[in-house]
C-alpha cells in the first residue's frame, strides 16, 4: 500500500517539473513551436495538451488571488476616478464660458486682422507696380537715349545703349507689349545702323582714296625739303669747317633747333574708320569687318597700280607715285592706331605686291624713254618716294635695285644726247671766224677756255681766231666725264661685291660673348689686307681724285655693313663685350684710314676731308651704345653733334637688342659698378623713348 502512492508522487513530481518549464518559456515569451514539434514527434500530444491546460489554471488561481490582495485598492481608484470626471466637467463647463468670452474679444479682432492682411495684400503689389513701371520708365529712358544718339548719327553710344537694354533689361521688362515691341524693333536697328554704316564707310574709302595722292604729294614734299635741308646743312657746315682750317676766325657751328621738323605729322581723318571697326565689333562682325576693309584696300591699290595710257609718264609719274605713297602711309597710320584692324603680314602683302608692280612699271617705262633728262626726274622723285617709306618701316631696297638696273640705259641715253649735240653743232658750224660782240659772249667763248691772247679786254666786235669749236669741245668734255663715272661706279660694284665676302664673316662672331676680342674679331684682319692690297693697286694706276673716290667708297661700304650686322635678324641680341670688340675693330680701320689718307698724299690735296669720316655712321653708333648716357641720343642738339648720322629706326631696333650683361648662367649675379647700372638705366630710357617716338 506504501509503494503506490510513492510512485504517484514521483509522478507528479515530474509533471510539476515539466509545468514549470513549460510556464517559465511561456512567461519568458520563447517560442513553444519545438516543444510542441517534439511532442508530436514523440506521439505524445495529449500529454503536452494536459500541461497546457494546467499551467492555465495555475495561471488563473495566480489572477485571482492578485485581484483579492488588491481589491480595496481598485475601489478606491475607481472612486477617485469618479471625482475625476466630476471635476473635468466643472472644467470643461469653465472651458466653454471662457471660449464664449473670447469669442466675444476675438471678432472685432479678427476682423482687423483681415483688413490688416488685405492691406498687406495691397501695399505688395502697389510694390510690385512700382517696381515694374520704374522697370518700364528705365527702359524708356534708355529708348529715349538711344534716338537721342540715333538722330545725331552716333551710331557707336546708340548700339550701346542698345546692348545695355539687351543685356540688362530686355528679359526683365513686365509689361508683354512692350517687351514684345523692344525685342522687335532690336533686330531692326542694328540692321539699319550696319546699312548706314556702310554707307558711310563706303563713302570713307572713296574719300580717302582721293586724298592719298595729296597724302603723298605732302610727305614725299617732306622728305624733299629734309634732303635740301640737310644738303644746306652740310654746305654750311663744310664752309665753317674750311674757315676754321684756314685760320680764319674761330670754329664755331651751331644748329638751329627750331629747322628739326621732327614733330611733322600728316593729318587726315579716320574717325569714320575707327567709327565702323568699333561698331562692327559691337554687332559681332568684327572679323567680317576686317576682311571687307583689307579687301576693298587692296582693290583700290590694285587700281591705283595700273599705268594710265592716256597720259605719258613722264607726265604722270609724280600722281602715280603720291597715289600710292598715300596709300601706304594711311595703312601704316591704320596698323599703328586702329587696335587690331590690320596685321603686319596684311600690310607686307600689299607692299610685296606694290614694290612688284612698281619695279615692272619702272623696267618697262626706262627701256622706252628717250630723254636722260625725263629718266634723271623719275629716278629722283622715286628716290624721294623711297625715303618717305621708309622712315614709315617699308623695304624700298627693290625699287633702288630697279633704279641702278637703268644705269645704263641711262648711259645710253645721255651718250646718244652728246652725240646729237656734237652732230648739231658741227652740221651748224660755218667754218668761219666767230665775230664776238659783247662781253658776255667773249667770257663764255674765249675766257672760259682760256683761248684769250691777252689779260686786255679786247674792243668789240672782236673776230676771234677760230671757229665755234669750244662748245663742240665742252659737250665732249660731259661724255668723258660721264663714262669715266661709269667705270667708276663698276669699279666700286666690284670693290663692294669682294668686301661683303669679308664682311658676311661678322656672321661668327659671338654676340653674347664674356671676352672682349681685344685684337678685333677675324673679319677684320681679312678686310685690312684687301684694303690694303685694293690702296696700293689704286695708288699705282688711278689719278688721286678717283683713289679718294674708290678709298671713301669701299670705307662707306665697310660702316654700312657694321650697321647691317647689328640690324641682322640673326644677331638676336648682344652685349657690351660685343660692342667693345666691334670698336676695337673700328680703331683699327680708323687707324689704317688715317694712315692711307696720309701715305697717299690725298691729305696734302684734300686737307678738310679724310677716309676716317666714312666711317661716322658705325663710329657714332658705337659711341652710343658705349656712352654713359645714351638717353642723351633724344637730345636734339647733342644728337645733331654726335650722332647725326644715325637714323631713328636703326638705333630703337638695335637698342632693343643690346642686353648689357653676359650671357652665362651666372650673368645677373656678377658684379655690377655704379657706373654700369646708370648706363643701363640710361639705356632703358632711351629704349622706352624710341619706342614711344616711333
């Protein structure tokens, strides 16, 4: 009887073990689906549905008890619950009367509040209005500016006040219609303004073209009056110079500043030019603009180009060649001053194409005329015409090699002159004694032959004893002398020809060198010996004066070309070792010129000249870029006494080249005297002023 219930206990035991478990998952919230999977797994559901059953009453036992522990708690709560609610009505009856006050307060606010929105409403868009009529009046304001400028023709304001109510305005205009209108009318006035515009311009062209040969006319006047200036100069000069050798007086020479006509400028309009290019710019036509302008030029200076056969040229060549001088002056003026309307390569072109055509015309225009006199005036003025150009930076070397090409049509010409005049007055000759009448005719007949028997002025009529022969005689004399000039000129071609071949040795020298070439540079030493051979032949075979001609000739020559070096496109830049050799190289010419001159005995003959002054171009130009103060070259008096033979261009292209520092690595660290550094700052000065004056 013991047993048994020992073995129901054992098994409540475990009942109450697995109960436990099964409550402790349940209250932990795990999930139950593995226990139950394995009780079906183990067929044993029943008895996993009896646990469930039995911790739900051990649950419900659990509640019960806790509602009988807490049981006068809950009725007071519900008690204190009940005056809760008691007291949210009083509240809520309160609520209402308080509403019902503010109500009462709140319309007549309410309704000011509305009125006050409403002018708010008001006053923004009275803001708005006033915003867009001053919007509206502003561009008024600026249509009314633009007829303004429109009515006056000041089509350049007129477009920009155009572009200002484009730019600024146009997208911002509230008024439809008269944005509508704005933006109709602006397509308009532009196309109107570039036909107008044209118009003018066309009219300009024509206009300036019609002035060119008065353009020319004036500075190749210029550049004539310069040249007897200057010849006057020298003469002046030269008798001052023979007085103080002679002894007579004191040297003293002054130059009259006020004769530099340095400040001569051609004036002619090109408002209407500068007018279009800037207003085609403001259009977006520039580049269209420009090609118009460059072509309609060069038509123009084709047309200007083309000989006219109706009038001889002889008669013509003065207008023919102003034209075109005009023209080129006025493209110079242009590439100068109008920002980027022409570019050089433009003007090289034109000025190619000109200097061909010009060289035909005088090829073909010399090989038919029949005067030597005609073909002297025409070579001049183009000579002059040459030098006008070239103070404006054209290459006019082609027109004088034209020129030297008609030396011997030229020749020629004068040669069959002589021989005409010598035929005419041997065919006119009576062979019969020249009665001479009066003191005139015995001074050009008898005294300037030195035919005269006696010092005693003969009684008129005197029978002189020969015939008209003296004059027959002179016009002899004039083709000896001009074809002795001719060799003369072959012989210097020659000498010139065989010293640029020394000369173009300069080509080596070291421009930026860090020694100075004390004992000169190698072209020197070849050019002395072929001086010096070329002085002695021409002692041994030439009268004196044609050996100064020859010596004066070659020395010029050597000076010029010393100038050309420093010019060369391939002397990029040098130094003052440079020019300190270069002098050097001088002195040694200088040297040998002084020497010749007296050796030869042209210093007994020619006692005011020598061979050092073919060299004054170098040497003044080797004494500036050696000065201290080579600023003092915009001087016009102490230029005028110590570099007179240099010219404006030359000396701005060749200062622009010297840089006075050797070129090593180590060249703007090295040692510089005070001295130096004023000579460069003096250089810089000149440099700045040539480039200002040119």
């Amino acid at each position: 009887m013991n047993a048994k219930p020992k073995r129901r206990t054992a098994t409540e035991n475990g009942d109450a073990g697995e109960d436990l478990v099964l409550a402790t998952l349940i209250s932990n919230g795990e999930d139950l689906g593995p226990l139950v999977q394995h009780a079906f797994e183990m067929g044993r559901p029943e008895s996993l549905l009896q646990q469930l059953k039995h911790v739900m009453k051990k649950k419900e036992v659990e509640i019960e008890e806790l509602c009988k522990t807490h049981y006068e708690e809950f009725i007071q709560a519900v008690d204190e619950l009940r005056g809760v609610l008691v007291d949210a009505e009083e509240l809520k009856s309160e609520l209402s009367s308080d509403n019902f006050k503010l109500q009462e307060v709140g319309s007549a606010l309410l309704i000011k509040v509305e009125e006050l929105l409403e002018s708010y409403s008001i006053k923004k868009n009275v803001a708005e209005a006033i915003k867009m009529c001053k919007n509206c009046v502003q561009v008024l304001d600026l249509c009314a500016k633009f007829n303004g400028h429109f009515s006056k023709g000041q089509f350049y304001p007129a477009l920009k006040t155009v572009d200002i109510i484009e730019r600024n305005y146009l997208q911002n205009i509230p008024v439809k219609a008269l944005k509508m209108v704005v933006e109709k009318r602006i397509p308009l006035i532009k196309l109107h303004i570039e036909k107008r515009l044209s118009s003018q311009f066309n009219e300009w062209l024509v206009q300036i073209r019609s002035s060119a040969k008065n353009i020319g006319q004036t500075a190749i006047g210029h550049a004539a009056s310069a040249r007897q200036r200057d010849e006057e100069m020298l003469e002046r000069q030269r008798k001052a110079e023979e007085q103080s050798f002679s002894g007579i007086g004191d040297f003293a020479y002054s130059l009259d500043v006020e004769e530099l006509d340095e400040e001569f400028v051609l004036k002619f309009d090109l408002t209407p030019l500068y007018r279009a290019y800037h207003i085609h710019t403001c259009l977006g036509t520039r580049e269209q603009f420009c090609e118009y302008y460059y072509k309609n030029r060069l038509l123009q200076l084709n047309s200007d180009l083309q000989v006219s056969s109706a009038q001889p040229f002889v008669e013509s060549y003065q207008s023919f060649f102003a034209q075109i001088a005009g023209h080129f002056i006025v493209e110079d003026r242009v590439l100068r001053t109008s920002g980027g309307l022409l570019i050089a390569d433009q003007i090289e072109t034109m000025w190619e194409t000109a200097v061909a055509k010009m060289t035909s015309v005088l090829d073909d225009q010399f090989s038919h005329m029949d005067s030597a006199t005609h073909l002297l005036l025409v070579k001049d003025y183009v000579t002059l015409f040459g030098a006008t150009l070239r103070q404006y930076g054209y290459e006019v070397g082609s027109l004088f090699e034209a020129m030297d090409n008609s030396r011997d049509k030229y020749h020629e010409l004068l040669l069959e002159e002589c021989r005409q005049q010598i035929i005419g007055v041997l065919g006119n000759d009576t062979y019969e004694q020249m009665v001479i009448k009066k003191d005139a005719d015995y001074e050009n007949n008898v005294l300037s032959f030195h035919l005269q028997t006696s010092d005693i002025m003969p009684a008129f009529p005197y029978i002189a004893p020969f015939r008209q022969w003296p004059q027959a005689s002179l016009t002899a004399k004039v083709v000896l002398k001009t074809s002795r000039d001719a060799a003369y000129i072959a012989l210097l071609n020659l000498v010139n020809s065989k010293l640029d071949e020394f000369m173009a040795l300069t080509e080596h020298i070291n421009w930026t060198t860090e020694d100075i070439a004390e004992n000169g540079n190698e072209y020197i030493n070849e050019v002395l010996i072929y001086l010096e051979t070329l002085l002695s032949t021409a002692q041994q075979i030439l009268p004196l004066d044609a050996l100064c001609k020859v010596g004066n000739g070659a020395l010029e020559h050597i000076s010029n070309s010393i100038v050309s070096a420093f010019l060369s496109d391939s002397v990029k830049r040098f130094n003052a070792n440079a020019v300190m050799g270069i002098n050097n190289d001088l002195k040694m010419l200088e040297s040998f010129a002084d020497e010749r001159f007296h050796s030869t005995g042209l210093s007994e003959i020619y006692k005011d000249g020598s061979f050092r002054a073919c060299l004054l171009e170098a040497r003044q130009l080797i004494n500036l870029l050696l000065s201290s103060q080579p600023e003092n070259f915009m001087n016009p008096v102490i230029r005028e006494k110590n570099y007179g033979a240099l010219d404006y261009k030359k000396v701005a292209t060749i200062c622009e080249k010297f840089k006075d520092s050797p070129d090593s690595i180590f060249g703007s660290l090295s040692n510089r005297t005070t001295k130096q550094n004023a000579r460069k700052k003096s250089m810089d000065v000149l440099k700045k002023r040539l480039k200002d004056f040119n």
